[in-house]
C-alpha cells in the first residue's frame, strides 16, 4: 500500500513535468512514506490524440457542428493515417518524418491553417524540423477545436475549464459544471486514474492545482474518488489555492476533497499522512494555521522526477518567435534555485505570501548537485529555473560550480535587470550555459516603475539587455499597461520605449500583460497609496484575487492593450519598426514624448565590468593558452587566436590565466597587482587600461 499518491491533473505544458510532485516526492520520501506520482494531464493528452480515441470521436460525430467540424470528419482517413506518426515525432521518437510532415499533402488541414504564418518566411528552404513542429502543433489545434466543438467545449491543449474557475465567486459556479455527466476526454482521465489507485493504492491522492485550467479536473477526480473509493482521502494544493481561495467561506467544495493545503505542501502533507494537527490547511471545518514552520529551501531537497512518463511529453511551436517557443519546446527539468523572491518589493506582486515573501536560496554547489541527480533521472540536461527572479550573485556562483565541474548544460530563467548583470557576468553565464532570460521592464516608465517599487530605470534596463545581447542571451521582457494614475501620453510612451529596444535588437521578444490588482499585493491592500480606491464590496465566499478599484482614468484601456498588441505582433517579426507608435492606435492618441535616440544614448554609456576594483574577481574561461615567440595563442573548438605581447607581459599574462583558470579558487585583481608589481616598474594600471588587455579580456579573462 502507498502512503500517498501525486498527481498533475490535466492540463499543463505537456513537453515536460510541472515541478510540484517532483518536490513533494522527492521531500517525502527521504521522509519515509511510500509515494507514487504520476502525471494525468500528459498521460490524458496522450490518449486524447491517439488513433483509437478519434476514431470514437468521428464515429459519434452527428453532423451537428459546423463548417470547420464537417471538414475534419471529411479527412477522418487522414487523421487517423497521421495522428500516431505526428505524435511520435512531436515526444522526438521519429525525426526522419519532418520532411513528410513539410510537404504539402501529408498532414489534413482545417481551419488553424489559414491564419498561420508563412512558413517559407520563417522556415525557407532550412529548418525542417521547427517547420514540421509548427505545422503539427496547428494540426493538433485543429483536433483540439473539434473536440472542443463535439464532445468537450473546455478542452483545451494547456489548460482545462479555466475560465469557469477565473474569479469564480461561489463554488455553485464550478457545481453545476460537475453535476453534469463526465464528457469523453474526462471519461478518459477517470480510467487513468483508476488505474494508478488499482496500481498503488494508496491512503490519500494529492492533486496539485498551479492555475485556474487545473481546478476542473482536480475536481472531477476528486468526484471520481468519493464515488469509488470512500476511504481515500484527497487533497488539493498548489498556486491556485494558495492565492484564491484562503478567505474562502464556502464549504461547498468539500464534497470533492478533504484537505486544500495553502502555500508550501510539504509540512502540510507530512501532518495529514501522520495524522498530526493541520497546518496551513482548511478542511470542512474550516482553516487551520498551526505553528509556524518554515523549511529551509535546503530541506526541501531535490526534487525526484524519475518515476514520471518521460517518453510522453511533447513540445509545440504555437508561434515562431525563439523566445516564447522556449515554454513549450523542449525537455526542461524544472527546478527552483531560491524559495521566495529576493526583491519582494514590487507593488503588482503577490508579496505578502510566503511564495514570494519568504526568501532562502540554496547554495550553488547545491544546486549542481541536484542538476547532476535530476539530469540522471530524466535523461536530459535542460534547465527551467523557475524562480519568480533568480539573483544575479547566485547565477554567478552556479555558473563558476558549473564550469568547474566540466558540466554542459542549457538553461534559462527569470530575472531582474539588475546592474550587476555586467557584460563579462553575462559572458560567464552563457559560457555556463545560459541561453535565454525573461525579466519585467512592465510600465516602460521610470515614474511608473518608481512608484511600483521595481527598483530598476529604463537606462538600468537597456544596459542589462546590452550585455545579455552581446552574450548571446535571448531577452523576453513582461510588460504592463494600465497600472493605476497611468496616463495615455505615458503608454503611448512607453511603447515607444519598447520600439527603441526592438530596433536596437534588445530583446527577442516580449508580452503586454493589463494590469490586475490582487488581494495579496502592495497595490492591493493599500490602492489609495497608488492614487486610487478600491470598491467597497465583501469578498467573494469562494475564490478572492483581484481587487475591484475605481479612478479617473479618460481613455480606453481595451483601445490602448488592441494597440499595443498590433505593434508588438508587428515588432516580434521585423516590421513596422520605423511607423510612429501612435498610428499604431485605432483613435486618436498623442505623439510620444520620448527622445527618438532615449535608448541607443543608454547603449553607449560604460559598463561596470570595466572599472578597476582591487576586490573584483578575476576569471579564466577561455580555450586553452600556448606560449609563442610572439605572444600567447588561445585556442578554442571553433578557432584559435594570438595574442602579440612582449616577452614578460606574456608570461605574466600566461601565469595569470593558469592561476584563474582554477574555478575552485579565488584570485583578485589585488593578487594580480601584487604579481605584477614583482616583476615590472610601472603601475598595474596602466597595462590593464591598455588595448592588450582589451583583447584578451574578449577571449575570456573576466572580471565578476
């Protein structure tokens, strides 16, 4: 018998595991409890699109839908002939199939094609692979409108039911939905999980709800399990809860589950297995906090993705920019580097949580370590670090751990931007693997971005994107728009700031998110502090997040996000970069106030790497050094470069770069003035400001 058994509950990125079981498993069992996981939502998703499964669907198909619907019973044979091959290649089992899948006649298409992008402009003649990703991520989508429009209308590939669990009020919202019978694809989930409870059976199946998309089904299993296994207990838990459900009055949902676990589950879930008091947990008799009990982020431990169906997840290409293909192409291990956010100061974010409140980061060797033992358990070493802002200090030292221990993997994270991201911090983090950061430039504006505490300015910013840019490091920005005392001059502003970075190649690719005041943020328990009021209004007796709140605003927020999203979808591609961002609005806006050169007059200001500092480390991280008669060479796998120094400042140079190439050691600049000093008569200074130095600093000789 299993102690406990966790579940993802559909539907969540399939082309690799949420992280939430994985940390629980991991925690629990170095505990001692027998644990079983497993991951509904891509096991369901791999049933849905599998031959047996359309087959059904096109037999009960009725006739009932409309034009789109007829066209794909019209090329059942070719779905039927196709699904299995497309899935294969899409879970990376049969590459050899992306020219096929290319050629205009091997995949039936419906409407998701029509409005595609022109694959010859973003493909050409190269690329297969991406092309063939792209056209069977619309073929699926294609399938997914048809289950959508016949026997499952809250289907979606992502996510399930989310918008009947977005600001739902009372629980009767989310009851009427599951008081009707089960539809095919959750017919589907039930048989998945009876038979993970017939393989395990365990005490109690814990379900992990992330977002809004996950509550349908986690509820339709907890349905499942009180009609067919009455002594099992069951328990929801994750982001969804955490943020919108914890001044819930309504006890409706209990007829579904026994425990919802608020915050971090695992104390929570270790008291329910024990049959200890509950701590941060409702039940049907409502809250319990208990004691406060804070885990190291240390004690949580590395999290055990061994035993999840790694051969089923999937990626997609739903659009062709690089940057926004990264959250849903590829196999990334998801790990967390930092419980918490080491900022927590920015007045949009959920900061009174202990998610982002509650700051304890884990060592660097730490976390290579559990790079090594999850790499072992799943076969890949891509990394996902999904912080809310990983800390620069910390990338640093994971990067010289990486290097160190001769590893190689690719990974990508959030960010501030941060000054501390210098260009050799950068230049170290790509050597170490770093391929892609996403960090929040929101409102564009340094009044704005002061009052919301972000503690960064546009120029701060566009240095930081400079030194990732000549890294090689992809940029995705979040952005906001209509944040409260927000003006029309200061968004039409701000897109202009956004056009700037976009010309001057900044970024790859960003998003405008419309502000939303929430309960748990700065903005939301003190808005007249932000220059509005909130509506007075008891809260909801199920889910409370977002805050109602009324100004004087005097435009059009819908007018101004339909603007900014048609210039932005024109920028990710190239085009319309030279158009005046006002003409980009459908009515009539201002002319931007910003300076046309704002951003390209930041891109020349100093970066902080080059300023002496006796106390800044240096490192090696460069190709191989040979002495010549001319200098020092360098070589590296994809070339090899002289250096023309002067007998003794080559070997200064050769010894400095033996000594700092040992990543397990420290060496200052004072260390190397002190070496210098030894053996020349002019000041260490002088050789490091020289051009010499310029050109081997290039190669690799960093100051962090």
């Amino acid at each position: 018998m299993t102690d406990i058994l966790l579940l993802t509950p559909p539907f969540v990125q399939p082309n690799c595991p949420y992280p939430a079981t994985a940390y629980l498993t991991g925690y629990l069992r170095r505990k001692g409890y027998a644990v079983a996981q497993a991951d509904l939502s891509v096991e369901v998703l791999n049933k849905v699109f599998s031959r047996e499964f359309l087959s059904n669907l096109f037999d009960c198909y009725d006739g009932g839908g409309d034009d789109n619907c007829d066209r794909i019973v019209a090329l059942r044979k070719d779905y039927e002939a196709t699904i299995e091959s497309v899935m294969r290649f899409l879970q990376g089992k049969d590459n050899t199939i992306a020219s096929l899948i290319c050629s205009p006649e091997y995949l039936p298409q419906a409407s998701r094609f029509e409005g595609a992008a022109s694959v010859e402009e973003h493909f050409g003649t190269l690329g297969s692979k991406d092309c063939a990703q792209y056209l069977a991520t619309l073929y699926l989508q294609d399938l997914s409108d048809f289950i959508r429009a016949t026997v499952c209308e809250e289907f979606e590939i992502v996510k399930y039911g989310e918008q009947l669990a977005v600001a739902i009020a009372e629980f009767s919202t989310m009851e009427q939905e599951l008081q009707k019978p089960r539809n095919a694809v959750e017919n589907l989930m039930c048989d998945l999980l009876r038979e993970h409870i017939e393989r395990t059976a365990p005490k109690v199946v814990g379900l992990a709800v992330p977002f809004p998309g996950n509550l349908l089904a986690a509820l339709r299993c907890g349905q499942y399990i009180k009609a067919n296994y009455a002594d099992i207990k069951v328990v929801i838990g994750g982001g969804y809860p955490t943020t919108e459900l914890r001044t819930m009055s309504d006890r409706e949902i209990f007829r579904y589950v026994d425990y919802i676990v608020l915050d971090d589950g695992e104390v929570a879930l270790e008291r329910i297995l024990s049959g200890g008091e509950p701590i941060h947990t409702y039940t049907p008799e409502g809250y319990h906090e208990g004691e406060s009990v804070h885990l190291s982020h240390a004690e949580r431990g590395c999290p055990d993705f061994g035993d999840l169906p790694h051969g089923l997840y999937f990626s997609l290409t739903e659009v062709t920019n690089p940057m926004h293909r990264l959250w849903s192409d590829g196999r990334w291990n998801k790990i967390v580097l930092a419980h918490g956010c080491y900022w927590a100061k920015c007045a949009f974010c959920d900061t009174s949580l202990d998610y982002i409140g509650c700051y304890n980061p884990l060592s660097a060797g730490q976390i290579v370590d559990y790079m090594e033992q999850v790499t072992a358990q799943t076969g890949s070493t891509g990394f996902h670090f999904v912080d809310e802002a990983a800390p620069p200090k910390l990338l640093k030292e994971i990067s010289l751990e990486i290097l160190r221990r001769g590893k190689r993997y690719s990974w990508w994270t959030n960010i501030r931007f941060e000054k501390s991201y210098t260009g050799d911090l950068c230049a170290l983090m790509a050597r170490a693997g770093c391929i892609a950061v996403a960090g929040g430039l929101e409102v564009a504006s340094d009044r704005l971005l002061e009052m919301i505490g972000k503690g960064i300015s546009i120029e701060q910013a566009t240095i930081a994107m400079r030194n990732f840019y000549y890294a090689g490091i992809m940029v995705h920005t979040y952005l906001m728009y209509g944040l409260p005392t927000q003006t029309l001059q200061e968004s039409v502003d701000a897109a202009e700031v956004v056009r700037q970075m976009f010309r001057a190649d900044l970024i790859g690719s960003a998003f405008w998110h419309r502000y939303a005041m929430t309960v748990h943020s700065p903005s939301g328990r003190e808005p007249e502090r932000f220059g509005v009021r909130r509506k007075d209004r008891l809260p909801n007796p199920f889910a409370n997040n977002e805050v109602p709140f009324a100004e004087n605003r005097g435009y059009s927020l819908d007018m101004v996000g339909e603007g900014l999203n048609l210039s932005l979808a024109n920028w990710l591609v190239g085009s319309g970069l030279e158009k005046p961002v006002h003409k980009w609005f459908g009515a009539k806006v201002p002319a931007t106030t910003v300076i046309p050169s704002l951003i390209t007059d930041h891109l020349i200001k100093p970066d902080g790497c080059r300023i002496y500092n006796d106390k800044a480390r240096i490192v090696w991280i460069g190709g191989t050094t040979m002495l010549t008669e001319e200098g020092i060479v360098v070589r590296t796998p994809a070339s090899e470069k002289e250096v023309r120094l002067p007998e003794m400042e080559a070997e200064f140079l050769q010894a400095v770069i033996e000594q700092v190439s040992d990543l397990g050691e420290i060496y200052t600049f004072e260390d190397i003035r002190t070496l210098w000093e030894e053996n020349f008569d002019r000041p260490f200074i002088e050789f490091y400001s020289s051009k010499k130095w310029d050109v081997v600093r290039k190669m690799g000789l960093l100051q962090i």
